[in-house]
C-alpha cells in the first residue's frame, strides 16, 4: 500500500500547524482533529467552532466532537478522552493504520498505537503540494506585500514631518516620558493601513 493511499492524520490548532491549516483552510486557536481517508477529507471540532467550520473549512465532512463522544460518555460513565474519542472515531472509519507529522502530539500517538491504531511519522512537508504555491496563496501574498508597502509609506511620510528630538531614541521613547511618539507611530501605520482599504 503506497503512502498516499493509507489514510492521513492530524491533530493540531491551525493557527499554529501549517499542515493543518493547509489541509483545511480554517483558521483555529484550539487543536482539532482531521482525517483524510480514500480522497475524503473529515475533521472533528468542538461544538463551539461546528458552525463556523461548516461555513469556512474547505473539507468534506465537519463531524461534531460531541456526537462521537455521547455514546461513549454513556459507556464510560464519564466524559472521554480526547485520545479516546479519537480512537472510536477511527475505529468507526476502520482505520488501521495511518501516516501522521513528524509533530503530532506523543500521548495521542501513544495512546492510538496502543489500541492497535499503528502511527507512522512522515519527515519534511507532511503534503509536498505545500513547497508550490496555489494561485490564491500568491494573491494573498502580494496583498499582504501591498499593505506593508502602504504601512511603511506612511511611516516614512511621518517620520519626514518629525524634528529630532534630545532624549528621544528612534524607538520613539523618549527619557523620563511616557513614549507619546510610540503611539502617534502606530497610528501614522494605522491610518496608513486604513487609507490603502
């Protein structure tokens, strides 16, 4: 069975995994868990974030954590484990076997290889698609590029209009002051931004 065809894992918060915000263009601060399996891309979130994960994750299926664990809270007696929800999950998806990141967390790893769910690591990019830029990618970078432009322009616009000052550093605080001109700096950068939109 080659690499791709065995099913893939992830379990991170987006906001910090560029796996997991790759595989899902969705944006989260808490970590959640995704399954790509035969072609179909599936991921578990908390009921806090089902909503908007229906409207903004670009995958197949947006499954509610609370759904998997009921039953098993009904068995346990208790609220399970995130390792435990995961595992009936996959279980459920008669999942086996499962390439994962090289920083997938090692309790949950652990946890899945000892209920017989054997992991395997994968060094370097996790998805090589994401060494080559989609055309939505360059757009949202040479955006990000033009807003920058924008800041630093009115930044240099202000600075131009300023005389130096004795005692006051270019970092704007000035000795035994509060540092006033830090303030009129990130507003000149602001007011900056708000222009260009």
């Amino acid at each position: 069975m080659s690499k791709n065809s065995i099913p893939r894992l992830i379990y991170a918060a987006s906001e910090s995994s560029a796996d997991m915000l790759y595989a899902t263009r969705f944006f989260v601060p808490d970590p959640f868990f995704y399954l790509e399996q035969n072609g179909k891309k599936s991921i578990l979130l908390s009921d806090l974030e089902i909503d908007r994960g229906r409207r903004e994750a670009k995958v197949d299926e947006v499954i509610s954590l609370s759904l998997i664990q009921r039953p098993l809270e009904k068995r346990l007696k208790k609220k399970p484990t995130i390792e435990q929800t995961i595992e009936r999950f996959l279980r459920q998806r008669r999942v086996r076997r499962a390439v994962v990141p090289s920083d997938f967390p090692l309790g949950l790893a652990n946890a899945l290889n000892a209920s017989g769910i054997k992991l395997e690591p994968i060094s370097g990019l996790f998805d090589p698609r994401r060494e080559f830029k989609r055309d939505e990618e360059i757009k949202q970078l040479q955006q990000a590029i033009a807003l920058t432009e924008v800041g630093l322009e009115g930044l240099m616009r202000f600075f131009g209009h300023q005389k130096s000052s004795p005692g006051v550093s270019f970092s704007g605080a000035a000795r035994g002051s509060p540092p006033n001109c830090c303030v009129r700096r990130s507003n000149a950068l602001f007011c900056g931004l708000v222009e260009f939109r």
